[in-house]
C-alpha cells in the first residue's frame, strides 16, 4: 500500500497554581498519508480535569486539496455516552454544503443540512493534533501575520463535551514566528502560531483564551507543544513520535 503513517502521543498537564504540572489527560493520534494525497487523522482524547471527564474518538478524512471530507465522532462525558455523528462535506463553485447524522441521550435522532457560502478553512475536530493540523491554512511565505479562518465543528463547547451538531465558528489564527523547541519527544524545528478569539461572541458565546501552539516546520505539521492562557491554564506536549 502507498501510504504513510505518523502516529504520536500528547500529554496534558495543567498550569492552574493547585496542579501546577500535574497530568490531566493524554492523546493518541495518527495521520495516515495516501499516495493520493489524501489524509485520515485518527485521535482517542481522555480529558481528567476539569470534571466531568471526557473520551473523544474520531477520524477525520482530508481529500487530495486538504478539503474536509467527512469527520466521525463518539463522545463519552462522565463516562457516560454523549451522543455519536457523522459531519460531511459537499463542496461546490461557490460554497458547499455541511451535513451531519448524530444521535445522543439528549438530542434523540437529529439530522442537518447547513449549506454556505464562499469558503472554508477545514473541520473543527478538538483533539489537540487536529489544531496543529488546522495551521497549514496559514500562508508562512507571507512571514508574520494574522487573519481569521472559517471552520465547521461537531460541538461548539472549549472542550467539545457536547452532542455532535453543526457549529460555524470564525476565529483569528495568528503567525507569530519561527523557534526550534524540545520536549520529552525530541527537538523541533516548529512554527509558533496563536489562535485569538476577539472578534466576536466566541465559541459556545464564550470567547476562548488565547491559545499559543509550536507545530512542526514540515509538510506533516505536528503539534509539538502548545498552552491555553486565561481560565483554562492548561499546557500540552508531544512525549512519543514515530514517522
């Protein structure tokens, strides 16, 4: 088969000064690089603090042009079943179309059809792998710099605890530079990017703390190491890597 895989291994810790360092969940991820071009990204999350818990399967599909495809998840909070769907994507000349399939406890059986217009930067997917991943819309050549990105998410929610439904959230992703970094995984050269949300009512109504994310230099763009400021005080770091 001509394909390659990069899996991965992120630990979450927490800057909060009552567990400053202390583990508060972990990642798997992988990507799986067709000879197409295409991509599959796969991650398992578990999230320990803040309470309550939350496990987060998906797998996300890229085609050949970096186009969302279709996104599935299952989502378990307070280890107990949140809801299950299926996001796809039905790009046009002009804008597209964002369909979603989900059931959970709460929602019952839900079914939506969201058509848009102009164009999108990918899907929202929460594992901290697929912000790294989300970075490649950035145009580097232009050096330092800022705009916003336009991304479909199955929950709008900091944490993504809750049932899948469309959600459109616009936020400005910042290039800010380039550092070499290390962490338990090795030394990297990487790109320093900021997500900054404040320019409008946010994510969930809410808006989310500046997140600062090193992702690496490369054309497979890993997250390395990246923290959330404000109320969140949470840090992650890449501790095993295999290309």
């Amino acid at each position: 088969m001509q394909h390659r895989t990069i899996s991965g291994h992120i630990r979450y810790t927490s800057k909060k000064p009552e567990m400053l360092d202390r583990e508060r969940g972990r990642e798997w991820f992988s990507f799986t690089r067709h000879g197409d071009g295409s991509t599959i990204f796969r991650a398992r999350c578990e999230i320990e603090e803040p309470a309550p818990t939350v496990l987060r399967d998906i797998i996300y599909a890229l085609d050949a042009e970096g186009r969302p495809q279709d996104l599935h998840i299952h989502l378990t909070v307070g280890d107990r079943f949140m809801g299950s769907g299926w996001m796809h994507h039905v790009p046009g000349e002009q804008g597209g179309t964002i369909e979603c399939e989900s059931f959970g406890p709460s929602i019952g059986r839900l079914s939506q059809v969201m058509p848009y217009a102009g164009t999108i930067d990918g899907f929202g997917t929460h594992p901290i792998a697929g912000d790294g991943y989300t970075t490649r819309c950035m145009d580097v050549s232009r050096g330092p710099h800022r705009r916003n990105i336009r991304v479909f998410l199955p929950s709008p929610d900091h944490r993504g605890a809750t049932p899948p439904m469309i959600a459109e959230v616009n936020i400005g992703l910042e290039y800010v530079g380039d550092e070499t970094v290390t962490v338990p995984a090795g030394t990297f050269a990487c790109r320093h990017f900021r997500f900054v949300d404040d320019e409008g009512p946010g994510m969930g109504g809410t808006q989310h703390p500046h997140y600062d994310m090193w992702v690496t230099a490369d054309e497979d763009s890993i997250f390395v190491q990246g923290g959330v400021g404000g109320y969140m005080q949470t840090w992650y770091e890449l501790v095993e890597l295999q290309r």
